[in-house]
C-alpha cells in the first residue's frame, strides 16, 4: 500500500490544540471555570438539551451527537445533571433556524459559522453561536459527485477555470452558494437535499459537492437514487469553512455549559481523539499527496479567521 507523506496524529492534533486556544481567547464565552458542585448541592432545573438531526448524514451526525454528549457530560461537576434527546427532523435551513430560536421543539444545532448580520435573517431566526470549530475544516473539504457518465470528463477537469465551467448543484439556503458565486462558479440552488440527487442522476447539473464527512454517507444510502452516481477521484474543492453549535435565545445556561465542556475538551486533547475516532479515513483521504486540492476563498470570513486553523492537507506536508 503506498504510504502518504502525513504528519502523526500526534502532531496534528497538538496543532489543532493550539489554534483552538488562540480562538478562544478571542471570543466573549471566555470565561473562569466554574466551582465544582458539591455532594449536598444540586441544580434547580435538569437542563433539557434537545438536539437537531436532520436525518440524512448519520456518520457526521453522530460524530456532533457524541462530541455534544460528552460536553455536557464534562460538565457534570459544575453544571449537574441534564437530559439529552436526538431528535430527527427532515427540516430545511430556514426552518430549523426558526425552530432553534423557538426552542421548543429543538434547542441545539450544528451548522458552518455565517455572519449574524445576514440580510435574511429575520428577528424570529437569531440562533446564539458557539464560535468554536468542531471539525477542523472538514466541512469545507468537498468531493465531487458526478453521473459515471461523466466520471472521465470530470477527471481531465484539472484546474480551477476548468471547473468553473461546470454547473454546481447545492441546497437552497446552503450558505456555500455565496461561496461558490463569490469564486466564479456557476451554481443552481432550486431544490432540497432530496431534489439534488435525482436532478444529478437526470443531468440537470453536472456536480453534487459534497463534504468528505459526508460523501459515504450518502453514497451508500439505500434509500437514495445514487446507483449511477460516482466520485471523481483524487480531487476535492477546499474552502474554510468552521462547524459549529447554534443555540436557542432562550437557552443561555445551555450555550454556557455547552461552550465550557468544548473548551475542556479541547484543552485536554479529548476533541481531537474523538475527531480521529470518526473520520480517520477521511482525514487520510485529504492528506494523501495524490488528492489535488482547489482552493476557494470564503468571502464570509474576515482574514483574522482564515489564519487561525491551518487546512489540513497543508499540515500533511
């Protein structure tokens, strides 16, 4: 098997280490730890954390799910107890964005970082930030799902003029459209999730870019059209793009306990092990030297934020 010139795990990990700490000194939920409860303390109110699944990546789900759990269950000595649901809802973004403001049916999600100033948003959609990357930019690492058809025409693409050339299929409200226009591609954003798939197996467009954490996922979805449909080797889309938590308004003990158990995590390399446990495979893939990485910039960042995590495929060398 041909070896990948990839830097130890151990190493990478004790970089991510650092980059985050330089994050969190920067945000407002830096703060003291708290003092440990006692055995004759308590917490008033069981905190009640339910959790959006939208139902269509479990591996990336579960991933968020476990590293959710284990930030509340860090924070058992300081904050008590709490109940934790998953609870699987097949909404579209702006929905979810109103659910989670509410907070009565869900109260917690993931999503990549977008400014909160967007002129979409309505006062009925806020959802509190936890500006805390989870995922070391894997989000942002996209594979290229194509009809085979067009597998090998896809395959002599080699740079980024030629890509533009292509017609990008994403989700509506997909916050990667502003990103794909804002590089020169071509993007059609009419349908859902679902829609995408089968408009890709008709050849309504010629790309579904989707996630590294992602791509298996749904290339192996029984319940999905993806028989035809292949992706385009050693090649992905890089662009910086943080995952993180989104909390309801009216939950501010759950955005502070949530905040609290990340930093922990964190700092004691808990994150980084638990990254591994999930996408190990997926880091590989975009380290191998053989991966030709094109890179978009993210207009949404400010050039602060483009410094503090270093792609991965640049720490591979």
């Amino acid at each position: 098997m041909m070896k990948t010139a990839q830097r130890p795990w151990t190493a990478v990990k004790t970089s991510w280490c650092i980059l985050q700490f330089v994050l969190l000194a920067s945000t407002c939920y830096a703060s003291d730890e708290p003092e440990r409860l006692s055995s004759n303390q308590h917490v008033s109110a069981t905190l009640h954390v339910k959790y959006w699944d939208w139902g269509m990546t479990s591996k990336r789900d579960n991933y968020q799910f476990e590293l959710l759990r284990q930030a509340l269950e860090i924070t058992r000595d300081t904050h008590g107890d709490y109940i934790l649901d998953r609870v699987v809802r097949a909404y579209s973004t702006p929905r979810v964005r109103r659910e989670i403001h509410r907070g009565d049916i869900i109260n917690i999600r993931i999503g990549p970082w977008r400014p909160q100033t967007a002129a979409e948003d309505a006062p009925n959609d806020a959802n509190v930030p936890i500006p805390i990357p989870i995922a070391m930019n894997l989000l942002g690492y996209r594979e290229l799902i194509v009809h085979k058809e067009a597998l090998a025409d896809m395959g002599a693409l080699r740079d980024d003029g030629d890509f533009t050339q292509q017609l990008i299929g994403q989700g509506r409200g997909w916050e990667d459209i502003r990103i794909y226009r804002a590089n020169g591609y071509r993007v059609d954003d009419s349908a859902n999730f679902m829609t995408l798939v089968q408009m890709l197996n008709n050849r309504r467009f010629d790309i579904l870019a989707v996630s590294v954490i992602e791509t298996d996922t749904l290339l192996r979805d029984p319940s999905l059209p993806v028989a035809a449909l292949r992706a385009v080797p050693d090649v992905m889309f890089f662009y910086e793009f943080p995952l993180i938590y989104y909390t309801s308004p009216h939950t501010p003990e759950l955005t502070t306990r949530v905040t609290l158990g990340l930093q922990r995590l964190m700092s004691n390399g808990a994150h980084a092990d638990i990254l591994h446990q999930y996408f190990a495979e997926e880091i590989q893939r975009v380290q191998d030297p053989r991966t030709r990485i094109i890179e978009l910039h993210n207009p949404l960042l400010s050039t602060s934020q483009k410094t503090l995590i270093t792609p991965l495929h640049k720490l591979a060398h």
